[in-house]
C-alpha cells in the first residue's frame, strides 16, 4: 500500500484483513490530509458513501426477522406515497421492498439537496416515473435505498440515525460510524482528493458535509466510519447474524441477504457480480476480484471505500480512502491491497 501512495495513487489507506472474531491486520500508510502532512491513522475516520447501503438492508431485514415488514410486499402498503407509482407509459407499477433492495424497482430519481428529513424526500420520488418495469432489469437506484430508510423510520416508530445506533452501533462497538461526525471526530476524517492527470487534488463532499448537521440522513450513502468499524459489521454477517454472543439476525436472513437474487442481470461495475439484498455478490471472481471466492459479498463506496466478507476463506477484507477518478470499483488501490491479502501466510 505504501508503493501506491508513493505512486500517488492515493494519498493514503487504512487496510483491515480480519476473521469472524478477530483482526488479522490493521495498518495505515500515507497521509490524511496532505497539505498538512497528516498521517493517515488506523483510526482516520471516512465517508464511506454507498457502504451504508448494507446496512440499510439489515435494519430492514431485522423488522422483517421480527414480523414488522415484509420484503415482498407492496411499497405502498408502508409509505401510501408511493402506491400510486406509474411507468413513463402511464401504466400502474407494483414495486416492492426485495425490488428496492436489489436495484430491480425502475424507480426513478430526483434531487432533493433542499430536504432536511427523509418524510419530505418521499413525495420527490413519488413524481418520478419509474425508468422500467419492476423487475425487468438492474439499474442502480439511490432512490429505493433512501426509501427504504423512511420505511425503517415508519415500522420503528423512530428516527433511522435512533434505529442504527440503538440496535446496531452502539451494540457493536461501532463508535465511529455515523451520519454527523461531532467536532472532535471531523478532526479525524481523511481529506478527499480527486485524480485529476495523474496528480491528486482536495475536494469537497458535496451534499454529504460532514459538518452540516441539518442535512437528511441518507441511508443510500450518508455514513461515516472506520475501517475497524465497518469490520464489525461484517464480522456479524459473516457470523451468521451473531457477534460476541448476541444476535442480531436470523441465519436464514443473512443467507437471504448475501445469496443472488438478480438471476443473469449484468450488475456492478465490474464483470462477474450478481446482487443480494443491498449488497453485491460475486459469482465469478475475476480480474480485480480474482482473488476472491464465488459468494463473497460486500459493497464499494464513491470514495474508494471497500467491505468485503470471503465466506469460503472466512476472511474480512475493508480498505478506506477517500480518492475519486480512475476508477473507484477496480482501483490501483484494490488491486495492490487483495494481491497482498492473498499473498500473505496464512491467509
């Protein structure tokens, strides 16, 4: 990893191998915050963009475990909103949650930088007309997910940060994952940088400011963490639902998560993927991936954030840099960091 930051591939990364009870390797190389020359820390905080989207999967599938919500149902039967959706055509469209779930809903989206909750961003989608019928084909939409985080909030009868926090992070130690980082934690966040020929360059969040508190908390993409937070969240999936003793899902749920759901749909960015239920799942490893075994499962974020869980290899996989531009699924920075995964003893 230190080779790739010399090459200024990235400005720095925070690399976790780990097995279902424990870390393997935690290390840190190159800088956080370049200008400043501060080093890039085991505990440098990230947004971790679209690696919330499995955890948004598991708060729904812990309602469902519980018999609050089914994911075959209708999307209207929990926000009425939504029951009236119609294709571009006019036609009348059922959509329902395991839809949602796998990128296969059609719904269409829209802006909503304005929104402060995820009430008032529900009648947005509600105009949208879906791009094509449910369940005819795999579109990523952030739409769904952000969707799914106001059902949370509906069945809990709570906020969706309240949901995540009392039932997942706070449980699982994961004191530094959240949607609004305090002072002391923006303190720690790696600057983000863009690769712009060949040389990196700071930029912003966009409508993810770690400091604006007022901004809706997006279950699509809305997360901060660590790489040793993130690491507990799989340690559990890859545990079957349990983690130190405490259960959190079925092990028929977490299967439902982690198995294929997409039939032969092309999915991801990369060859060889299918996808669960908020996550992606591999089916044929290649190139990038080639290290890794068939129904390995994880997601990738905006920032070049990875999480992956092996459940052949029993092994955890999470890398955290905050870099755009060159491509952020099949990265310099992933390649070097599975090669050197695979090639360790033991591992």
């Amino acid at each position: 990893m230190q080779e790739v930051v010399n090459r200024q591939e990235v400005a720095g990364a925070v690399t976790l191998v780990a097995t279902p009870d424990k870390i393997l390797h935690l290390s840190a190389v190159g800088f956080a915050d370049i200008a400043a020359k501060r080093p890039m820390q085991t505990d440098t905080i990230g947004w971790i963009a679209s690696m919330t989207k499995p955890i948004t999967a598991a708060a729904i599938l812990m309602l469902q475990d519980e018999g609050k919500l089914s994911i075959d149902a209708p999307v209207g039967k929990y926000l009425p909103e939504l029951a009236g959706l119609k294709t571009a055509d006019g036609k009348p469209a059922v959509v329902t949650l395991r839809q949602m779930l796998t990128h296969t809903s059609g719904m269409g989206e829209a802006g909503g930088n304005s929104v402060r909750t995820l009430a008032e961003l529900i009648p947005l989608y509600a105009r949208q007309p879906l791009n094509f019928t449910p369940g005819s084909e795999w579109r990523y939409c952030q739409s769904a997910i952000n969707a799914l985080g106001r059902i949370v909030e509906v069945v809990s009868g709570g906020s969706y940060p309240d949901f995540l926090q009392k039932r997942l992070f706070d449980p699982l130690g994961m004191k530094d994952t959240t949607f609004y980082p305090t002072h002391a934690q923006v303190a720690r966040l790696a600057k983000p940088y863009q690769l712009v020929n060949g040389k990196l360059e700071e930029q912003g969040y966009g409508a993810y400011n770690p400091s604006d508190h007022q901004r809706y908390p997006a279950p699509n993409g809305g997360l901060f963490s660590t790489a040793a937070d993130y690491a507990r969240f799989l340690q559990l999936l890859l545990n079957k639902g349990t983690l130190d003793g405490r259960r959190y899902l079925k092990p028929e749920t977490v299967e439902l998560m982690t198995t294929i759901h997409t039939g032969d749909y092309r999915t991801g960015w990369v060859p060889g993927h299918g996808w669960g239920l908020g996550a992606a799942v591999l089916r044929e490893p290649q190139g990038v991936t080639a290290t890794l075994s068939p129904d390995t499962f994880g997601h990738v974020g905006a920032y070049g954030t990875h999480g992956w869980a092996d459940p052949t290899k029993r092994l955890i996989q999470v890398m955290l840099i905050q870099r755009t531009g060159g491509g952020f699924d099949d990265s310099e920075a992933r390649r070097a960091f599975h090669a050197a995964t695979a090639a360790a003893p033991g591992m």
